[in-house]
C-alpha cells in the first residue's frame, strides 16, 4: 500500500500537496493545513515515548514544540514499510544562526524555559534504553577508550576524562542525579541550531525530540556550550549566565554541568564522524589553553 493511502486512511486527511526535506514530509493538506510527516526508524514503544513528550510539553502550555496531530478512533502513527511515522503540525521558520550572538543567547533562553517544563515524566512504560540517568557515570571511560585508539599527542584529554571520572564519584554528583530521576527530568538529547526553527515572531520552536530521553537536563546544556564554545571557557560562562536568567541553576546543576564540560567531547565527536582524518577538522587547544579552560570552569561551582 502507498504511503500516502496509509497517510488518509490512519489520519482521515487528503492531500492536496507535499515536499520532501531530508527524511520528512511537508503536506499541505486539502483543508489548509500544513503539517509535518516524519518517519522513525525505532520500535513502536520508542516513538510512543517520543510523543508522549510532545504531549507532555503541550498539556504544560509549551508552545514552541510541535502538536502531534491524532487520527480518527485515537490512531496516534502510522505504520509504513517497517517505519512508524508521527504527524505533527508543521513550525514555519528557518533555522537559528548561531554565528549572531543575539540568535545563541536566545537559543541558551529558550533551553532553560524548555527546561523548566522538561520534568514530572513517569519513567512507566518508557524503553529501557531511552532511561538514560546512569549513563553519565559510564561517559568518561567510553570518551577515554574512543580517545585511546588513537595515536598523537593526546594525553592532555585523556586526563580530562580521568578528572571528570573522578568529580563523578563525588556525592554531590549522586545527588544530583537523583535529585533528577526523582523529578522525572528529560533531555532533549541534541539542542543545536539545526534542531531550531526561527519563527517570523522571533521565538526559537524545539523540532525534534527524536534523540530524547530520560536524563539529567544538564546534558541538553553541556552539549549547545560544547558546540559553540570549544574550550572556550569565557564564552562558557556567557552562556550559562544567560541560561541562568530563565532557570537559575542549583548547586546540583552547576555540578553536573561542571563535570560534563570537562570532558573533551570536540574532539570525540570529530573522531566518531571522521575517523583517522579527524585532525582536518578541528583545532585542539594547546596543553595552556586547555589548563587555562579547565581553570575558568572551577567557576561554575
């Protein structure tokens, strides 16, 4: 059966038009609507989970993440050719420039305000592999084994995995990450500019939770700062204070955060998408910059 027989018979919609972005559709359907059909490679019990955040957000009064649309007799997705697809409506937009300063701070803005709805989530019926909280403990040592197999110069950022492996153990950390199940936190799992849509009111829209799980939030926060402040620990500092002027973080954030920056993800991710060429594409600090890096983050504390 076509996909767009599936598409009318599971949400009772005609379509009138459609374009293909990467993996998803825009529709324009016969009643004016413009939606978006995104199909997930994951097993049924995953994307009810992703849903199930976007329904949260929306019961919350969140309105910069997508509705998800629902067919008639309570159909929630579709199910096409082994992919099960969500429909949601469509955010018009273009994607955030972070290279404006004043499009980043909005984006450190818009995560803590997602943030301060991004818990009281049961962890009932969630997959196990999308409760993720324990995770944290095993990040160090899977960054210091990726890091080892690779010659050169790099033992500087092996022992920034050997730091922030032993700040883990620390009993602020357990409490930290406690304090977050307990509170049914969720991360985003990839907050960056290309999962961003500039709206024509200049509000900044969540697109995609496709990478979600249950986690400490401060991973969401860790990972934009990584991004866009490479070992650059006063532009840290930038983006956390304006973080901080929508959620002030605890004690037990700032540990968190602390722990999490240490780590040298620039380098990991260059590895894991390039391989042995990974020294083409990025510039690694000097053992001085670095030193100087991981002294501005005693600051967060």
């Amino acid at each position: 059966m076509p996909l767009w027989t599936d598409f009318n018979k599971d949400f009772g919609l005609r379509v009138k038009r459609r374009k293909k972005i990467r993996d998803v559709y825009q529709v324009f359907t016969t009643t004016g609507r413009t939606l978006c059909y995104k199909p997930y490679k994951t097993g049924e019990d995953e994307v009810a989970f992703i849903r199930k955040l976007f329904v949260h957000l929306d019961n919350k009064g969140y309105r910069y993440t997508p509705k998800p649309v629902e067919g008639p007799g309570q159909k929630l997705w579709s199910f096409h050719r082994g992919q099960y697809w969500l429909l949601t409506n469509w955010v018009k937009g273009r994607s955030p420039n972070f290279t404006r300063e004043s499009e980043l701070m909005k984006g450190f803005r818009t995560l803590a305000k997602f943030h301060r709805l991004a818990e009281g989530v049961t962890a009932e019926g969630v997959p196990k592999g999308r409760i993720r909280y324990d995770e944290l403990y095993r990040r160090p040592g899977n960054y210091r084994s990726e890091i080892s197999r690779y010659g050169g110069s790099l033992d500087r950022f092996i022992d920034c995995c050997h730091k922030a492996e032993a700040f883990s153990q620390k009993p602020a950390i357990a409490s930290a990450l406690e304090t977050e199940r307990k509170a049914g936190a969720f991360s985003h799992g990839d907050y960056n500019y290309p999962n961003l849509v500039l709206d024509r009111s200049n509000h900044l829209h969540l697109i995609d939770l496709e990478n979600a799980s249950m986690n400490v939030r401060m991973i969401d926060l860790a990972h934009i700062l990584y991004r866009n402040y490479p070992w650059n620990g006063r532009g840290v500092l930038k983006g956390i204070e304006e973080y901080d002027r929508k959620r002030p973080l605890s004690a037990e954030d700032r540990h968190l955060l602390y722990m999490l920056l240490l780590l040298p993800y620039p380098l990991v991710r260059a590895m894991k998408q390039f391989g042995n060429h990974y020294p083409r594409h990025i510039e690694l600090p000097s053992s001085s910059r670095l030193s100087g890096y991981k002294k501005t983050l005693r600051k967060i504390l």
